[in-house]
C-alpha cells in the first residue's frame, strides 16, 4: 500500500507531507521523512520530466518532477509500480493544472498545499466500497442516516481514521449512500425493486464488506441466512458481517443467537438511537482495517 507522498521544492524545503499508515505500520516507516529530506540532495540532478521508480530495502518509491518540486510518491515494496506510477501521473497534472491556477488567482503558497493535499486523497486512497444489505423494513436506511450522522449524536468521537471525517450527501438514483472520506456506504434492499435484482451480483462482488442487517427476529434472521448463501456463492472472498439491529425490541434475538443462525459475527445494534454512531463506525473502520491490512 502507498504509505506516504512528500512535495519538495528546488530548495530541497517539505511543502507537503501526508502519510497514509494505519497503526503497526508506522513504526516500520518512521524513519521515512528523514530519507526523503535527504534525498532532496538529489533534486538539483532530477531535471527530467519522467516518472521513475525504485526499491530500496523495504520500500517503493516513484518520483518525478514539476514546477520546480518534486513529487514523491512511498510505498511498501509489495505495492504495484504500474499502481504508483498512474496515481503519481495524475498527481503530477493535477498539481501542474493547480499551480497555473494558483498563480492566476493569487493564492498564497500554504492555503494552496493545503487545498492540494485534499486533490492528493482523493487520487492516492482507494475507496472503499460498503454495501448494507438486507430485508425491508429491517433499518438499513436508519444505519445509513446515522452513518451520516442525519440523527445528532449525543457524542460525537471519530473512531475512524482521521480520513474519514467529512461526509458528503450523495444519492444516486435509487440508490442511498453515505459517503464518509474514502468510504462508500450502499444500502440495497432484497426485497422489492425486481429491476434493480441484475444489479445485484455485480454491486456485491464490487463491494469491499458487505453488512447484512437483519432486524434480530427468527423469521427475518431465517431469511437473511438464505440471503447471506447468495452472497457466499456470488461473492465467495467478501467480508461479510452481520447487524443483529432493533435490539430494543423484546422480541429481538440475542447477538450471539443471530451470530450463531448465521454462521457470521453480529453485531446488536440499536439504529434509532444515536449512541449506537459511534459503535458503528467503531464496526466499520475494524472491518476496513482488516481489508486494506
Ligand atoms: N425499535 C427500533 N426501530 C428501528 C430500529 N432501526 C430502524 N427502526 C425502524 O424500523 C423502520 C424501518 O427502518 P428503515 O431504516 O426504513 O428500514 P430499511 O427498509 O431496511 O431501510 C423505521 O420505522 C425505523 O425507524 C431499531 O434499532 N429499533
Ligand atoms: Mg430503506
């Protein structure tokens, strides 16, 4: 994975660092921003306009040069070169495209890497696909408004990554979605929409995690096992969790009962009520953490 991208000026001067690690890795990389000071030695020698890599030791790194910076580019050495290259091009004609920009409209060097590196995120952090699952009726709509954060929680922490704090309103057609950073939440509703079913197998192979929400009766658990056998057969690699919602309701079956129907982890939830938000996202950025591991 691409764990860092540093912009140097001719001077050799870091204009913008951004580090994208998530927990263990950072120790391994600490040493990184020292290598990249000391690299920018190089820069007087890199006048070409091509994009190159290189291993060294545990790392992959691309560069190139533009405007008189350097654009860097680090990943671990597992890390697809092609991948880097492609992101560290785009970067590279954003960034060229944002400085003509920049000059024509006066804005000052600092607010410019700060508006950059919001271009860089969105180029350099693969998204992450999220699909709720589930019968009618069971309280996908109400996890994504809570998602959303459209219930005013009673306190609010981020638990994701720091990413992952803005949140835009998208919808799409029939489609409802939260967006939260490089995270996509879709609700699909099993029942009903016939038009959409063709879709089906295709958006869930597409997803990243799938979260199958059931709202902890026998009958609706029942019936989302059979759900949950589609997904396995569609998408046999799919992380799947399950939400045991409505656990306010006295007829709800226990998490561990509805774990135990199902053959996955569920998770009790309590959709209507906003305290249940950060429990949530707390789910989500476990199971993202998990992927992108
Ligand atoms: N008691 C209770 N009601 C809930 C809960 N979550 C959702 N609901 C209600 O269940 C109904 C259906 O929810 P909705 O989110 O529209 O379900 P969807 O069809 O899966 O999108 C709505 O009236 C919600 O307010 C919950 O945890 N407890
Ligand atoms: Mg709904």
């Amino acid at each position: 994975m691409i764990v860092a991208i540093y912009i140097l000026d001719k001077e050799g001067n870091i204009k913008l660092e951004k580090t994208y690690m998530i927990n263990k890795q950072t120790s391994k990389f600490s040493a990184l921003r020292n290598f990249i000071s000391a690299l920018s030695i190089l820069i007087p020698e890199l006048e070409g306009e091509d994009i190159e890599t290189t291993t060294i030791k545990d790392l992959k790194l691309s560069y190139t040069s533009a405007n008189n910076h350097i654009i860097i580019i680090c990943a671990d050495k597992f890390e697809d070169k092609y991948n880097m290259e492609r992101k560290l091009k785009e970067i590279k004609e954003r960034f060229i495209e944002a400085k003509k920009q920049l000059l024509e409209k006066g804005v000052q060097e600092k607010q410019f890497f700060k508006h950059f590196t919001n271009i860089v995120d969105d180029i350099i952090v693969t998204p992450v696909k999220i699909s709720l699952v589930g019968y009618g009726g069971v309280g996908k709509t109400t996890i994504l408004k809570l998602i959303r954060g459209e219930t005013p929680p009673k306190e609010y922490k981020p638990t994701l990554s720091p990413n992952i704090t803005t949140i835009e309103d998208v919808l799409e057609g029939q489609l409802e979605v939260a967006k939260l950073g490089n995270v996509r939440v879709v609700v699909w509703d099993f029942a009903g929409q016939e038009q959409f079913r063709a879709l089906w197998n295709l958006w869930i192979r597409g997803s990243d995690i799938v979260i199958l929400v059931t709202d902890s009766t026998r009958k609706n658990v029942e019936e989302s096992k059979i759900l949950l056998d589609l997904i396995r057969e569609w998408a046999p690699h799919i992380k799947v969790i399950a939400f045991a919602n409505k656990q306010d309701l006295p007829e709800a079956m226990k998490p561990e009962e509805v774990s135990e129907i199902l053959g996955i982890k569920a998770h009790g939830t309590i959709a209507i009520d906003p305290s249940y938000r950060e429990k949530i996202l707390a789910i989500l950025g476990e199971a993202i953490a998990e992927i992108v591991k």
